[in-house]
C-alpha cells in the first residue's frame, strides 16, 4: 500500500463507485485510548490520514478517521473508519472502504480482521 492522501476525502468517497463498498464492525478489545486504537489501525493499514483525523482529541468517546491510498497494481482505495470507547476502554469500529476494485475492498478488511 502506498500512501497517497487527497485534497478532499468526501469529493473523492462519493466519486467513487459505492458497488465497491464493503463495510463491517470490529471489536478491537480494550485498549489505552481511542487515540492509541487509531494509531494502531492506521499502521496496520499503512495508509495516509488524510484532513488531519489521525489526531483523536482528548477525552473523546469517538473519533471518524479518514485515509486514502494505492494498492499494488495503482487501485485507489479509500477508507472511513468510525471508532466508539466503552467506559471498561472497550473499543468497536466500523470499517467502510470504497476501492477501484471491489476485491481490494475485501483485502482491506481481511487485513484488519487478521490484524
């Protein structure tokens, strides 16, 4: 995966096919905080943040993060990833991502359910 931002994610979502779509939720168990949950989900996509939403501000019980990239064989892909805390620090995600190719979609979130 390259990182590759854009100048403006939703412009760039909605231009691209919605067939492509694949979204699912994951528990991501209990983590430090909601920062230290997408900072570890963005590494292992190895994808750019795009529009500053890397940063979770402090004390928040859910952050949007949103990243772009290319994936092997120049396939544009585009993720929406929406993150929710529990008092116990239990983190849930939900992960929708709209690539070029509807099968990179599912790549994506093969990697984040093996991740």
């Amino acid at each position: 995966m390259l990182k590759v931002g854009v100048s403006n994610f939703r412009n760039a979502w909605e231009n691209m096919d919605p067939e492509t779509e694949r979204v699912d939720e994951y528990g991501l168990g209990v983590r430090e905080s909601l920062a230290e949950a997408v900072s570890a989900v963005i590494s292992i996509l190895g994808m750019q943040p795009c529009e500053g939403t890397d940063v979770v501000p402090s004390n928040s019980r859910s952050h949007t993060c949103l990243l772009s990239g290319v994936f092997i064989g120049n396939v544009k892909v585009l993720v929406r990833l929406s993150f929710g805390i529990s008092a116990p620090k239990e983190v849930a995600m939900k992960l929708a991502v709209r690539s070029d190719d509807p099968e990179i979609s599912d790549k994506i979130h093969e990697i984040v359910a093996n991740g």
